[in-house]
C-alpha cells in the first residue's frame, strides 16, 4: 500500500510511520523540517542493527534511509498549507493518514479542507485522521461534544475548537474518512489492548498512549468499521 502520513515529525503521526515502514508499505512523507524524523527512524533503524543516526541536516537523512534499505520513504519538504506540496504528497497515494497536531495557530482547521481538495483531486478517497476526545459526544449533556460539556476539565478549548472544525469539514466531504479520538495521551508503552467505542469515550477512559493511539490508527487502513465515524479509544 502507498500511503502518505502528514505530522510524521510528531509523536503519533513518528509512530505510524514506524508501523507502515516494518509491513512493507511505500510511505510519502510531507514535513516542514526533515530533521526531526530523526527520533522516530532511529529507533526504527536500530532495531535492524542499522547503528546511529546522524541528525545533522536532511540531505543527510535521505541518504541514510536509502543507505540502509529504506528506499520505500519519500520525503516532501514542505508545509500542510501549500496546496502544490499537499498535490505532490498524495497525488499516488492508496490513503492518507492525518496526525497535524494543533500548533496554537489555524494549521489544522485551514490544512483540512486543502487535503481534502487535494485528495478529491487525485482519486484518493481513504483518510484516517487523528483528534481529539473532546470532539467526541458527550454522555453526560446530549446533543454537545465533550468539550462544550461538564466532561471536559480543561478552561482552554482553542485546541479542541480547530478539531472541531476539522471533525465538520470531513463530515461534508465524499472521503472515506475515520477520526481516532484519543484522550489523555503520554507517551507510554505500546500493549495492543485499548477499548474503542464509535462516537464515544469508553467509559472511564482515562488516557491511552502515543504507541497504542497510532497502532489502532494504522489498523484502520485495513478495515471498514469505522468508515465516516469517529472513534473513541482508552484503556
């Protein structure tokens, strides 16, 4: 499969890569900063006995992916809001896997409807994107999201609001799509023992971590459960 993950440089998004590169699939990277695939493609080539990587410029990074067979990568350097690298990022792709992280700014909201254009463009019609817990229904107040309701702890809902709108620009788009919607999300351990529920937070989810979240998100590639929903995960 050829698929084209956007915020690999993030800790979700670092993961999935991860996951993608060990089954065998073509990846397409888009990023900003090259450099900072370092962390996740070190522990990758480490655990093939591929020694140290060197983090000093992209050039370099490219070089050390092929040198040690990882030629399925491609790189894009480039942002999530340029309409010309967004096209060239999936214009090949089988599917596309969204971790945009939510930078304090409109990055995701405004990102959104770009790759959905991007993807209508070129035929491509699987998306699996990563959000929030907070955009998920509410149990206790119906008819709200969690952070518009009494479920939500946090003062803040900036982050929540820009995953809001990106949870309605998928919901009227043609895609194929699937919202992960983690809680509380440390880094943690990978298990591969976590509860889903479509629509909602298991109940007393507490948190799930960065290694569990993008195993359950790489697994929707391979499956039609959660077409058009978004899915709530916890331990």
């Amino acid at each position: 499969m050829r698929i084209t993950i956007l915020g690999a440089t993030g800790r979700v998004g670092g993961r999935l890569m991860e996951y993608a590169l060990k089954d065998g699939h073509e990846v397409t990277l888009l990023v900003r900063s090259p450099e900072k695939l370092s962390s996740p493609l070190e522990r990758l080539t480490a655990e093939e006995d591929h020694g140290a990587f060197d983090k000093e410029n992209a050039l370099h990074h490219a070089a050390f992916i092929k040198g040690n067979g990882l030629d399925r990568v491609t790189i894009i350097q480039g942002s999530v809001l340029d309409e010309a690298a967004l096209n060239e990022a999936v214009k090949d792709a089988d599917a596309v896997v969204s971790a945009i992280g939510t930078d304090g700014g409109t990055t995701l909201s405004v990102a959104m409807p770009l790759l959905i254009e991007a993807m209508q463009a070129h035929n491509v019609s699987r998306l699996i994107a990563i959000g929030t817990a907070g955009v998920l229904e509410s149990r206790a107040e119906p008819g709200l999201l969690r952070y518009q309701s009494s479920e939500s702890r946090r003062t803040l809902t900036r982050a929540a609001e820009e995953h809001h709108v990106m949870l309605q620009a998928i919901e009227q788009s043609d895609l194929d799509w699937t919202l992960v919607c983690p809680t509380y999300l440390p880094d943690g351990e990978y298990t591969g023992i976590y509860r889903t529920e479509k629509d909602y937070l298991p109940i007393d989810g507490k948190q799930i971590s960065v290694a569990d979240t993008a195993d359950f998100a790489y697994r929707q590639l391979g499956s039609a459960e959660f077409v058009r929903s978004r899915v709530g995960i916890a331990y």
